[in-house]
C-alpha cells in the first residue's frame, strides 16, 4: 500500500523483504536513492542496526523512522534524534507523502 501510494504521487520506490536485503538494495543502488523509509521492528534485525549500516555506506542519506509498539522502545526513542523525521503506526497515507514531500523534491 504504502509503494503503491507513492508511486501514484510520482516516486519510483524500491522495496525490500528483509533488513539484509534492503542493507544490500541501498549498497547498490545508493546513488539513485533520496530517500529510506525504515521500519524500526524488524526480524532479525532492528531499524537502529540498519540504520548504521546504512549511514556507513552514505553518512548523509535521509531516513523517515516508521515505528509502531516494539520492544525496544528506548533505542527508537535515541533513533528518531538522527532522521530526518518520523512517523508512529498506524499513520495516514498522506502523511507519509506528506513527510516524503517535505524531504524529497523532484528537481
């Protein structure tokens, strides 16, 4: 839902099934991306992990932390302190856009 809503507003959108697999997608392709859009609970994984991982390949790329109830609420309290914004489960699709807008302009 969330792909297909912002692919209606015009973004191309990359997804990923698993925090490795998303790490992997932005390691190659981190040059053609504006913008991540993190889950904080994740299997095997958390969004703070990923988060570094991903700041190790690009320091600078924009994050949107999404995070509903999870068990380590602290370290996402921490998280939301380095992204560029941050929206708590369940949000409305046009405030994902909404936020996406903010940080990302098509040029």
């Amino acid at each position: 839902m969330v792909r297909m809503g912002l692919e209606n507003e015009g973004y191309d959108v990359h997804t990923a099934s698993s925090p490795q697999e998303g790490i992997e997608l932005f390691r190659n392709q981190s040059k053609s991306i504006s913008l991540v859009l993190l889950d904080f609970c994740m299997p095997v994984m958390n969004g703070d992990r990923v988060f570094d991982c991903l700041r190790r390949i690009d320091p600078e790329v924009p994050v949107v932390l999404i995070t509903g109830f999870c068990d380590d609420i602290e370290a996402a309290k921490r998280l939301r302190n380095d992204v560029r914004g941050y929206l708590l489960k369940p949000f409305q699709l046009g405030d994902l856009v909404g936020k996406v807008r903010e940080i990302v302009s098509f040029a």
